[in-house]
C-alpha cells in the first residue's frame, strides 16, 4: 500500500494479481455451502435480458461484464468450487438516478417476470448488483430488512476488475481500521478549495461520532451490502456551513453555499448558467436534495479507473454527498424527499483527475482544540502515513 513504502517510491506502479471471482466471493462473503446467489442488472428495456439480447447493443459495456466476468464463471465453475447454487440473473428497469429505489418488475433469462420484493431477495442469500446507476442505499435496507447479504458493483469496467475487485480485502479491511481509529470521534472536519485563484472553505460537524468504514467484508452473518470496489472511512455530517466549488457533468463549475447543513444556494463561477439555474431550481423545489449527508475519505492505492466507485476510494482523495443518508445511518430517508421515488445520495468527488481545476490544499479533522491534517494537495498526509504504518 502506497503509505508502507518510502515516499519517494510513492509513484511506482502498483502490482495486481489477475482477478479472480472465486476469490472475491470467498473474501467478501465466505459464503457457507448451499447458499444461493443472483446477479441484478439494470437495462433500459430489462425483458432484453432474455436469452442475452442486450449483449448485442455495445451501450451496455456494465452489464456485459455482469455476464462475462461473474455470470459466465459461476455457471462454469465458481458455484461448484465454492459448494454454492443457482447463479441466476435477472434484469430490472434502470432508476434512472444513483440510490435510487428499485422497481419491482424485474426479468430472468428465460423471459419470465419476477418481483424482486417476493421472488428475489427472500429467496438469494448473496446477491450482486452490477449496475449502471449505485444500488447500495436500496439494497442495504433491503438487505437488512429482509436478512440477504450482498453487494453493489456500479459502473465496472476493465481498469477496476484489474485492480480494484482484484485486491486481497482481508489487507484492504486492515489498513482502513487503522485510518478509522486515527479519525473517529472527530468533532468537525474543514475542507479548504482553491479555483481560479479564489480560496473557500467547507466546514462539516461530526459531532464527535465513530468513523465508519466501507471495507468490503460482509462476513460476520449480519445481512449488510458492500460497495465495491471498497476502502474508504465515513462520517455522516450533523451539519455544515460555508462553500464548496462542484463539478457538473457538462463541465459547469459552481459555487456552493452551504447553511444549516444544506446547499442554500449555487452560482456561477465557469460554464453553463441553465446548469447553475436547473440546480437552484431543484433545490428551492426539494431542499433535501442539498442536505449534506456524507464526509468521506479514500484509503487504497489504486489507479484512476474515471468511474466514482473506484476513484472515490484512492487515498488521498475526498468526497462529500448530498441526498439520501439512510444507509450510512443518516436520518434522510426517501420519504422526506418531496419525490420519494427520486430520492438520491449522490457522491461528490474531489480528485486530482476528476477535479483538476480544483485543488485541496487542506483537509483537516479537528478534537477540540487539537487539530490534524488528513489530506494536502490530494496527497495523504503524514498524519494519515503514520497511522498506516503504526
């Protein structure tokens, strides 16, 4: 891991062994024999998915891994290596929007209809979501709710299979219980930005709340969901105040005001002015969409990969998320969403490759009057390099 070597050697290519399903299966889970597993995928027309019609349109490279890499193996040979059943796979209509809740309706290969609510998650004892839009707040009520376990794998492509569901989680789950010791029971985090010359400042109440971590292990029994690819160590806000530069899908860069613990109101700073008004709209509309509802901080060396789900777990990286907070043990369930069907928890990464017009100079955890910094310059800080190495 990147804070176990010299610094100097900080830039050398990581190592990964080939990725193997069996061994991420037995990793995660450490299924018991017997236990059933499903793969869930999302697709604009889900009956596509019979007899595999969809493979055929190149859009939906996702859920072509779904099928290359864990549908076609378990069936050929994973499910019998690990004394497991079924390997079935059913297709749902895409939400539309990350965290989303599912529809019901949902299809199998061979064309027939199926509830998720009665015929699927009652029925799987591990189920993987590989999706194009993030499963895991859904999933994870579901799952406990109902008692499977599983895990969401939104937005696979080649670069994450190589390397981040490649990893040994055993080693991943070491290291980020280490960062979470070193953070928890902060009472306020302050996030410093810099764009176009201009300096602002976010600061999060934490409240002094145990840090959580998103490891990848769901192995203890409990029904839970992993987000995969893991490695990150969370809190969720009890308020905040001040701005934050975000970065819009179609480049706009925006100024965010942020005031009792929600996005107040956005302006301008490059772009589209229609992005920066459709925002505004959508928050003056449902206000619970700003709600600033997780802080959190990446703890793995890996490789850009341009999807959020791997990217946001890099060390050195942050992001903070608005929406939905239900599964990380927020208050902000869908039904206090003026849609509750829209209800989203959308993640807001700062990155050197997805943000590179904004920089983190600073980010700090503060305990009272003690104060340590975490990240500087998308780089770990010596704090967080001596916790890993401790």
């Amino acid at each position: 891991m990147l804070a176990t070597i010299p610094q100097a050697a900080a830039t050398a290519p990581r190592l990964f062994p080939p990725f193997s399903l069996s061994r991420l299966l037995r990793t995660v889970f450490n299924p018991k024999p017997g236990e059933r597993v499903c793969i869930l995928i999302d697709l604009d027309e889900p009956r596509d998915v019979q007899d595999f019609k969809f493979l055929a349109d190149p859009k939906w490279s996702i859920q072509r891994h779904a099928v290359r890499d864990f549908y076609e193996p378990l069936r050929a040979g994973v499910l019998e290596e690990l004394s497991l059943k079924d390997g079935d796979l059913f297709a749902y209509k895409i939400s539309g929007g990350s965290n989303r809740d599912l529809p019901d309706e949902a299809f199998s290969t061979d064309g027939r209809a199926h509830s998720l609510a009665r015929d699927i998650y009652p029925n799987y004892d591990i189920i993987l979501c590989i999706s194009t839009f993030s499963a895991t707040a859904p999933l994870t009520a579901l799952a406990k709710k109902i008692g499977f376990r599983g895990a969401t794998l939104h937005g696979v492509n080649d670069i994450i299979l190589r390397t981040g569901l490649a990893v040994d989680y055993n080693e991943v789950s070491r290291l980020a219980e280490k960062l979470r010791v070193g953070m928890t029971g902060a009472d306020a985090a302050e996030i410093d930005y810099e764009i176009e010359g201009q300096r602002f400042t976010l600061r999060l109440e934490l409240g002094g709340q145990e840090a959580q971590k998103s490891h990848g292990l769901v192995r203890s029994g409990e029904p839970d969901v992993a987000n995969l690819p893991a490695g990150e160590i969370y809190f969720v806000p009890t308020g905040a105040e001040g701005e934050f530069p975000m970065k819009y899908e179609d480049g706009t860069i925006g100024l965010c005001r942020v005031q009792q613990g929600r996005v107040s109101e956005v302006s301008l700073i490059s772009g589209n002015q229609q992005t920066i008004d459709e925002e505004n709209e959508k928050h003056a509309n449902d206000p619970a969409t700003g709600e600033l509802g997780e802080l959190g901080f990446g703890t793995q060396e890996l490789p850009p990969s341009g999807r959020d789900i791997q990217d946001e777990k890099i060390l050195g990286t942050l992001h903070v998320a608005t929406g939905r907070s239900d599964h990380l043990g927020g208050h902000l369930t869908p039904e206090k969403f003026a849609e509750p069907g829209k209800a989203q928890h959308d993640d807001i990464l700062f990155s050197p490759t997805k943000t590179p017009e904004i920089n983190v100079p600073q980010a700090r955890l503060r305990w009272g009057d003690r104060v340590e910094v975490v990240i500087e310059n998308y780089e770990p800080s010596a704090y967080l390099r001596g916790l890993l190495t401790a």
